[in-house]
C-alpha cells in the first residue's frame, strides 16, 4: 500500500521540486530563459506568457502536469531550440533502455547463479575487486578507447553500439553493482537455509532452492528494485562520459543550458522509471504472499 502510493506521488514530487528551483534562482524565469541583453521587454513578456511563466511557479507546475498528462512536454529552449520535448526523449528512450537491459544481465545472471550455488566463495574477492573500480573511471577508459580508434567518426555505427557496449560493462561491473547481486542474493538464501523446515525438508529429499524460494522472494524483490535503481542514476554519469545519446545525457544537457523544459521531462521520465519499479514490487509482494498463502501448511 505504501509502495504503491509512493509510486502514485513520485511523478508528481519531481517536477514540482524543479519548479522551485527554476523560481528559486536569481532572477525571473523569463530571464533566465532570454535575457535582457538578447531579448526586448515585449519578447520576453510574450515568451513568458507562452511558457506559462508569468503567473508564479504553481500555475507553472499545474500546466506543465496538465500538458504532460496529454502527452504534451512542451518544447525544447535551448538543448534543440523550438523542437518537442517529446521527440527528444522518444529519441533517447530507445539507448537508456537498451543500455539499462545489457547493464542488468550481468547482475540477473550473478544472482540465479548464486541462488543455485554455482558461484564458489573463493571468487567474492573478484567481484568485490570490480566494485571498487568507480564507473566514471572504467567509463572514461572506454571513452579514450573509442574516440583514439575511431576519433571524430565514433558516434555512428559500430563505434556507436561499442560505447553502449562500454556503458553497459561499466554500469554492471563497478560500483558494487555485480558484487551487490552475488554476494546479497547468496546470503538471502544461506539465512533462509538455516530455519527448521528448510533442513526437514532437505531430509526428506526435497530441493533447498525450491523451499525457500517463495519466502526470500519479498527479500529479492526489494534488492533487484534497489539494483535497478543504482543503475539508473548510474546511467547518468556514464551516458555523459560515453556520449550514449539517452535520457541521462538529454538530463545533463538541459542542466547545463537552463531548459528546464527538457529538465523537467527528463527528470520526470526517471521519475516515472523509479515509480513503475516501486509498483512492479508491490504488485510482485503481494502475488508472492498470495502464492504462499494458497500453499500448503510447513512446519516452522
């Protein structure tokens, strides 16, 4: 219930959060987004009134949400001048979720492996030794690589699919990523391999992984939300340092310009990343205490 409410409420948190802060900085928004110097009084005044900037940042807000409701993110102010805000993030939607795909199969697979036992003990040194190798670090190796063996033809084609290569070993192997994944889903199940109705039913034949599966499911629910988290602010940093043009990269552009039309849509696109992942445990929660409850009775 809770995790579905935060879900609800996460998407709408965001934008307004950026909104105080676009009124936050020094000067009006109108002036931020054409200047004095660049822009006359009557240009700015009739741009404010386009941008629903003239009215105080709840009336902002409110249309903003209205519009994007519809589907409507505005248009870009300076990232890609007067082009759709929309067509700018289905343009980057494709890399982030390619790159959050091939990032996560290192990490699905360390876990199954784990939870089978497949991963011997003697190895945790290795994947504790790839996460303390910071991404940045491990993302601008791949970036000097690519941009040395193909220099300014490196955004297109092959060298292109080599940075969302280089992207997604970097956010699957560093910071703890694939560690997290072994190490966290083994001890999951070496806790719940200890309780009492585990150990009869292993003396009766039965298999371990498929007692103890349905009652560590909550617990690995929680930790793949969690990982899946980490790689999608992960994204940011590497998408900026390889130049992958997804929506981490559409994020820090707009940052770096002031389009808080871009902010504010690629901002609320994580948003709403981290609030369908909120939903998908909370949905998979309650199937998992459905699923135990409907099984038969075990002894504790």
């Amino acid at each position: 219930m809770i995790r579905g409410g935060a879900a609800i409420v996460l998407p709408l948190i965001v934008p307004a959060a950026i909104s105080a802060v676009l009124w936050a900085l020094p000067g009006d928004p109108a002036s931020i987004l054409c200047p004095p110097g660049v822009c006359p009084d009557l240009a700015r005044t009739e741009l404010a009134v386009r941008w629903h900037l003239d009215a105080g940042p709840v009336e902002f807000y409110a249309a903003w949400v209205q519009s994007a409701l519809e589907g409507d993110f505005g248009r870009s102010w300076r990232v890609a001048q007067g082009v759709p805000v929309r067509e700018l993030l289905v343009e980057s939607l494709p890399q982030t979720a390619a790159l959050l795909g091939l990032a996560a199969v290192p990490l699905a697979l360390g876990g199954v492996l784990a939870a089978l036992g497949k991963i011997p003990k003697r190895l945790d040194g290795l994947w504790q030794a790839f996460g303390l190798v910071p991404a940045v670090i491990l993302a601008l190796l791949g970036a000097a690589y690519v941009q040395i063996t193909w220099g300014a033809l490196s955004y297109e084609g092959t060298p292109a699919l080599v940075r969302l290569g280089f992207a997604a070993l970097t956010l699957g192997l560093t910071d703890g990523a694939l560690a997290g994944a072994v190490l966290g889903t083994r001890s999951v199940f070496e806790e719940e391999n200890k309780r009492r109705y585990v150990q009869i039913a292993v003396l009766r034949g039965e298999s371990q992984l498929a007692n103890a599966l349905p009652n560590v499911l909550p617990a690995l629910l929680g930790q793949t939300r969690s990982r899946l988290l980490h790689l999608l602010s992960g994204a940011v940093v590497v998408e900026v340092v390889l130049q992958v043009p997804g929506i981490g990269e559409l994020l820090w552009q707009g940052t770096l310009l002031q389009d808080f039309g871009v902010v504010l849509a690629a901002a609320s696109g994580f948003a709403l990343l981290s609030a369908a992942l909120l939903l998908a445990q909370a949905v998979g929660e309650v199937a998992v205490a459905l699923w135990v409850r409907g099984g038969p009775a075990v002894p504790r």
